[in-house]
C-alpha cells in the first residue's frame, strides 16, 4: 500500500513510474529483469527490518543498474544510518513528497521527510500497478465469514495515538507524531473506485487503530450505510476503544469481523512489558458487545514476552481456547530494533544490529525466558487447542467445502512449518 500511494502520488506529478511486485515473485532475478527492461532513473526500495536481508540484496543490484537509488520503510524510518552504505539516500518518514522532492532534486546521505498534511490531498494508491486479481484470489480477512468473498485492503489513516512497546516509537518515527484520519467523504470515494473497478464485495481497513476518533467512525458508518449498501468490511480495534454506539453504528454499516489485540492471559505483562493500555476485563466487554452484533473476532496473541514464564504462557492458551473467538494467531514476541521493546530487553546497552537475523517468515531474535524450540513447540500447541476445539468446527468446514477455501487453508497452514 505504501508503495502505491508513493506511486499514484509520483505520476499524477506526471512521473513515469512503475512498481515490482515481489509479493508473488519472491525472487532476485525477477527483480533483476525487471529493473533491466525498465531501466529506471531512480529506484525506491521499501524496507522493515524482517526483509533487511533481501532488501539490502536487491539494492546492490539496484546501484549496478540504476544511478540513483533510495531505501525507504519502517527499518529506514528507526535505523537510517545502517542503510547508508547501500542506497544513495535513506528516507525517514513517509515517502510520498519526499520522493517527489528528490526526484527534482536529489540528494544523498539521511533524508528526514515532512509528514503528509491533509490525507485526502494524496490520490488514491495506484493499485493497477499491483496483481490486484491476485490480491483479490489470496484475500483472508473475511474467511471467517465466507472465503470466497472478492476484498481488497485500504487505509483510513495513518499513525496510532497509544504507546505499546512492541509498535512505538516506530509509528511516529514513520507517520509523525500526530494521528491524521481521512475525510468520511474521502474514504467512501476511494470504496465506490475500488468497487466499480475491481467488483469487490468486501474490504479491511488495514489502520493500525481503527476508530481512535469516534465521531468520524459514526459519521463514516452512516454514509457506508447509505452509499455502498452490500458491503462487509473488517477492521483491527483496540479492546477499550467500542463503545455501544460505536458498536451498533459499525454493524449497521457492513461490519462482520473485527481483529483484536489481546495478547496475553497476564494482566502483569500487558502492563509492565507490552503497555498495552488495556485491561483483561475490557476484552470480555468488548467480546460481548461485538457477539451481541453477530460480529466475528480474529484474536491477536504473542507468546515469549521478556520475563514471561511457561505458566503465563499456558494461561494465554488456556484463555485463548475459552474466549467466543472464530480465528487466532499466536505470534512469538520479537522485539524489533527501534522500539521500546528492544530498548528495554538491551538495558542501556548498543542494541545489536544483525538484522539479518530477523526473517519475515522464520521469526528470530526472540526474548522470552523459554528457548526458541519450546516457544515454537508452545504456538503448535496454542494452534491445535485453539481450532481443534468445537467451536471452531464451523471455520474449518466452510474452508473445506469449497475450492477457494481448501486452497487458502492448505496455504495458512503452510505459514506454520
């Protein structure tokens, strides 16, 4: 998504751009035939700190191809000076008029971006440049309803006001300080495109908070209700942040599956380690008021937190398989480089910068008092707890009993290897 928005905002500048799409295409020497047949003035790399691996190996073939060459992202945004040696420029911030700024005028070294003023004066990210057919085949966020709905991702803002250890200062190294909403208006103009275009039934609101402004959501709910009849729609919330009104405002415009971030079963952890802001009880309110709307629930779970111990652990589990939730996952803590989390596991010391260690699939870097072997023994557990029970049944069926479905299925469970 960021890559599109960065796009759409270059050519509408009248810039000659194109994106390569290593979602489908995992691999170097598409990348290198690529950059060959476009010959491209200048390359932008996006990278995060679980792909600095590949990200820094595609910039070495980038430099021998192009003349100029900028590396952007979250890792970027928290960790510029690590970057230096492989790309012309390192952009902190976000990318859209910092890339215009240096295609006029380029420049080298760290570049720190002015965030984005308004949301609605980007143009809408530039999809056609992606697979989207493809995106829409692998689309998951509404599985738990019917896995053969046609949805596509957006964003309805940027930024997130709370203070969670594993997320923060990143956010507002990337998005600034400030938390910015688009315009109602803006956001359903973007839903009436996407619908026209690519005939999606569905759709998830990818913002890290959805919601953090109560007022906009109703206000947004009522002109879904009233100008995109037949949608359904996700989106992630925070457990303290649905109130009754929001609630019944949210079903009546689409919604039918909420992503929720829960944690842990420790009411410590959630304190002292994550400052998650949230209290245990708060999710069981917020259960039963999205259960009294018929609204599913995907719950967010990290095992392995700093100081956390086995029998903390096995509660999550425990909790985790007794809570009204239709899906789970349960991630193995990884304090990322920049955030509070990491800070706190160095102590005062240099943290170190093997970023090669973090893999977008395979986890690392791990920071719990159990080994990496028993935290990954432990989410196979939570997994067959959690899905194997009978409540779950239902989720499984309606992925087995249609070909769109078995095959998402099959490729979830190739995630877990």
């Amino acid at each position: 998504m960021g890559l599109a928005y960065i796009a759409s905002y270059l050519r509408e500048s009248g810039v000659d751009v194109s994106i390569i799409d290593t979602t489908f295409r995992p691999d170097l020497e598409f990348v290198r035939a690529r950059l060959v047949e476009s010959q491209p003035e200048m390359v932008g790399i996006y990278c995060c700190t679980t792909m600095y691996g590949a990200a820094t190996r595609i910039s070495h073939m980038a430099r021998r191809l192009s003349p100029y060459v900028v590396m952007g992202g979250p890792h970027a945004s928290v960790a510029p000076e690590t970057l230096t040696n492989y790309a012309d420029a390192v952009l902190v911030g976000e990318g859209e008029l910092a890339m215009g700024s240096l295609l006029n005028h380029p420049k080298v070294g760290i570049i720190r971006a002015i965030p984005t003023g308004s949301l609605d004066s980007l143009p809408f990210p530039a999809l056609d440049l992606l697979e989207v057919e493809k995106y829409i085949q692998n689309w998951y966020y509404l599985d738990s309803v019917n896995p053969k709905l046609r949805g596509l991702n957006m964003v309805a803002s940027r930024g997130c006001p709370y203070r969670c250890t594993y997320c923060q200062p990143t956010l507002r190294h990337v998005f600034g300080p400030q938390f910015r909403s688009r315009s109602p208006e803006n956001i359903v103009a973007e839903i009436k495109e996407l619908r026209a275009r690519y005939h999606i039934e569905a759709l998830f609101f990818h913002d890290d908070t959805f919601g953090v402004e109560q007022s906009r959501t109703v206000r947004l709910c009522e002109m879904l209700r009233e100008e995109t009849p037949g949608l359904q729609w996700a989106c992630n919330l925070r457990a303290d942040g649905l109130t009754p009104q929001m609630a019944a405002a949210m079903a009546s415009a689409g919604l039918r599956v909420v992503h929720l971030g829960i944690e842990t079963a420790s009411q410590r952890i959630l304190d002292e380690v994550y400052d998650k802001g949230i209290r245990l009880e708060q999710v069981r309110e917020t259960l039963s008021r999205l259960r009294e709307h018929h609204i599913r629930v995907l719950g967010f779970f990290m095992l392995g937190a700093p100081g956390e111990t086995r029998q903390e652990i096995e509660a999550t589990i425990r909790l985790a398989r007794r809570l009204p939730l239709h899906e789970a996952t349960f991630s193995i803590t990884t304090p990322l480089p920049g955030t509070h989390l990491a800070a706190g596991i160095a102590q005062g010391k240099d943290p170190p910068l093997a970023f090669n260690g973090y893999d977008y699939h395979t986890g690392g870097a791990t920071c719990g008092t159990l080994s990496p072997g028993q935290l990954r023994r432990l989410q196979l557990k939570a997994l067959l707890t959690f899905y194997l029970h009978p409540g779950r049944w239902g989720y499984i069926a309606r992925h087995l009993t249609s070909p769109t479905g078995w095959r998402k299925f099959r490729r979830k469970l190739a995630r877990f290897h």
